[in-house]
C-alpha cells in the first residue's frame, strides 16, 4: 500500500516557473526600479533552471546588483515553487536612471514620475456607455443568430418581430419621417460615442505629480475646494468663504467682516498659492481671489499722518 504522503504528484509547467522569477526580480531592489526584460525556465522533474533578461537602476554598482538579483531570484522562485532551482542566468539588456533613490523624493515641479508621464487629464473607462452598448448589441445579435439556427435546423418559420420589422422596412421608405428620426438617432448617437472616445472625461479629479513610480495620482476638485476654503476662513476679519475649482482656475469669494481689505486679499492669496503649490497638481490652476465687504463693514481707521518740521500745530477749539 502505497503511504499517503506519496500519493499523487503536482507539476510546476515551465511557464509558472518563468511568471514567478520575473516578478521575483522586481522584488530583488527595495525602493529601486528593477524589472524584467525577458525571462526563461525548463522544468525537469524536480528541478528548474532559470534565465532572466533585466533592466537595472542607474547608477548602481553592476557585480554586487547582479549578484543580489541573481539570489534573490533564486531563492524566491525555489521557494514558491518547491523546485530545487539552480543558480539562475541574469542578462544585464538595459540601464535606467533611477532619479528617485530616496522613498520619499518628490519629482521636480513641472517633472513627471520615472514610472510614466504623469497625464494632464484623468481618462475615464467609459464602463457604463460600454456595457450598455455591448448588452444590446449582445441581444440583438443572439436573437437574430437563435431564430436563424431554429430557422435552418429545426425547420421552424421565421420569428415574427424578425419578419414584421423587414416588412416595415420594405414598406417605408427613406424620405418618411420615421425612417428620418432613426437616421438622426443612430447619427446622434454615433456623435457621443465618438466624443465619449476622445474626450477623457472624469472632469471632476485634477492629476497630480505622484512620487512612487509607476503610480498615477488624482485628487478630487472638491477636496482642493475644501482645503482653500478653509485657508481662506483662517485668515483674521474674513467671515464666510465660497470657493469655486474648475478644471484650470480657482476662485475664492471672501466676506469680510472687519479689517483692512487689500491686506485681506493679499494674505489669503499667499495662502491659497501654498496650499495649491502643497497638492502637487500636474496643471497648476490660475488663482483669482475677490474680497466682499459685508455691510456691517467700517473701513480701518486712517493712520494720522506726521507733522511735517516747522509747521504749527492747530490749536484746540475755544
């Protein structure tokens, strides 16, 4: 009898093998950029030989990267697989400045991410546009290709919506008003698919700079919103706030209170810039920032001016 611990066998396929050693090499830098290039594997029982194709961070000294790599892979591919993995072939095939050598750097003003460029615009997938077209098309399709098998195989007469909608095309022709709405209709809508295909969409999220690479990062015009409404409600005198973010210019309307109003305005205008500098958009907004005096409002008493010298101070009234 056979122990149970020796019954049946489990098969690593070459290709897994090849999958995990080239994910194992993006796992052989931390917090450097490290990818492959190409990888192969040839699994032979229980053993496994390996040869990754990489593109390494530059500058790096090369021997000791490779040599990390090369264990690490091996280790790694060993270790989920089970194999007995023999030291595994890297190929050097690419060098990639690795501007980001600390975690934390932030790319340049104006810079994109090394991972990509970072887009001016968030694109939307469309998923709701697409999965309706798709399901009717997917219908339509699917009843016209049922009828037709019935039709050929089972010797069944032809549906009737398939038969009455080919008579009404046969009596009705193109000049009659119901053949000419259709047309405007499938015109009208062949125009908002091909906007929804050039346009990006989601005109509620700014793109921002993104410091881990290979990232994209939006935030939402609401949040930049928030945050200069709340910049300009801390600013002294200032007693209501209302803030307006477009796609490429931010508007903040102040009711003040008390205080001067041209120091006002300039004060929040400072802060809205730091706060809008502190987001990080890719497409810095143009600021436009108005003051309101309430009616309640006393303009700031005037400084007395000096006396100039020599001159004689008016006396008091008698």
């Amino acid at each position: 009898m056979t122990a149970p611990e020796r019954r049946g066998t489990t098969t690593v396929s070459d290709r897994a093998v090849r999958r995990i050693a080239g994910r194992a090499v993006t796992e052989a830098l931390p917090g450097r950029a490290a990818r492959a290039t190409g990888s192969s594997a040839a699994v032979r029982g229980g053993r496994a030989e390996i040869a990754v194709d990489v593109a390494l961070p530059y500058p790096a000294p090369l021997t000791p990267t490779v040599r990390r790599v090369q264990d690490h892979v091996t280790a790694r591919t060993g270790e989920l697989t089970g194999l007995d993995v023999r030291t595994a072939r890297v190929g050097v095939t690419a060098l990639t400045p690795d501007r980001m050598t600390e975690p934390d750097a932030a790319p340049e003003p104006g810079t994109a991410a090394p991972g990509g460029r970072v887009p001016r615009r968030w694109w939307a997938q469309r998923r709701l546009p697409l999965g309706v077209l798709t399901l009717l098309a997917t219908l339509t399709c699917g009843a016209l290709a049922t009828d037709l098998v019935l039709v050929h195989t089972g010797h069944r007469p032809a549906a009737l919506w398939r038969t009455g909608a080919l008579h009404w095309l046969y009596v009705h022709g193109p000049g009659e008003p119901p053949v000419t709405a259709a047309a405007l209709g499938c015109a009208l809508l062949g125009v908002w698919l091909i906007v929804l295909a050039v346009t990006p969409g989601r005109r509620g999220l700014l793109t921002a700079h993104s410091p881990a690479p290979a990232t994209r990062v939006a935030v939402d015009r609401g949040a930049v919103a928030a945050l200069l409404r709340d910049t300009a409600a801390g600013t002294e005198g200032v007693d209501t706030v209302a803030v307006r973010v477009r796609r490429r210019r931010a508007t903040v309307r102040a009711a003040l209170a008390f205080g001067d109003r041209a120091a006002v305005r300039d004060q929040i205008t400072d802060a809205a810039r730091r706060t809008l500098a502190e987001c990080g958009l890719r497409r810095p907004l143009r600021l436009r920032v108005a003051v309101r005096p309430l009616p309640v409002w006393t303009p700031p008493p005037a400084e007395a001016a000096p006396t100039p010298l020599g001159a004689v101070a008016p006396a008091g009234g008698s």
